[in-house]
C-alpha cells in the first residue's frame, strides 16, 4: 500500500506533559485533541502521543469528517486529501510543555 504525508497546520496545538517522581512515568494531555498519553521516557511519550493523533485523524478522514474537524479548531490542511487506499501519514506540529504539575493534568482533560 503507498503511502502520502498529509501535513495539517494547527495553531495552539499543546500536549501539557508531567513526569511522576515516584514512578518516573510521564503524563501528558492534549486539550485541544482531547487526548492523552503515557509512556515511561519523554520518547515514549511523545511517541505515543504521536500515535493518538494519528489515531484520531485517521478515523476523522476515514469518516469524511476531517475537513469540518480541521475549520472548527481553525486548523487547515497544507496540501490535498489522499485518495481511497492510500495510507495517511499525518505530519502534525505540536508543541509540549514538560514542566506542568499533575492538577493542571486533571484539569486540562475537563
């Protein structure tokens, strides 16, 4: 199966990110996705997050609600929709604050 980079441009697109002391582990949330992941190294994290997004995304294309979802948050796409079988790649910017306190996790997801 081919394959195309769908490139979205999206504004104040943050993951708020926390690293526990006991356990090491990092949680973060992405309020504007409604998504959160976990992982127990920053690269783990953002990795998973990464896959949440492609997740959604997909499931928004396969869906044909990518466009709508995209203009409602004042988002827009940098290029044309793949055709039927080509597999998306979603090149999404983000930008992820590390230094967030585990209330204001709680707090982003309501």
């Amino acid at each position: 199966m081919t394959s195309q980079v769908v490139q979205i441009e999206a504004k104040n697109l943050v993951w708020v990110g926390h690293r526990d002391p006991e356990t090491g582990t990092w949680i973060a949330v992405c309020k504007a996705l409604n998504l959160n992941a976990v992982g127990d190294t920053w690269a783990e994290l953002q990795e998973c997050a990464n896959e949440a997004m492609a997740l959604l995304f997909a499931d928004l294309l396969e869906n044909s609600e990518l466009s709508d979802f995209l203009y409602r948050n004042g988002w827009r796409l940098r290029g044309p929709l793949p055709q039927p079988g080509v597999k998306p790649l979603f090149d999404v910017p983000a930008d992820w604050n590390s230094n967030a306190r585990f209330d204001e996790l709680v707090g982003a997801g309501r």
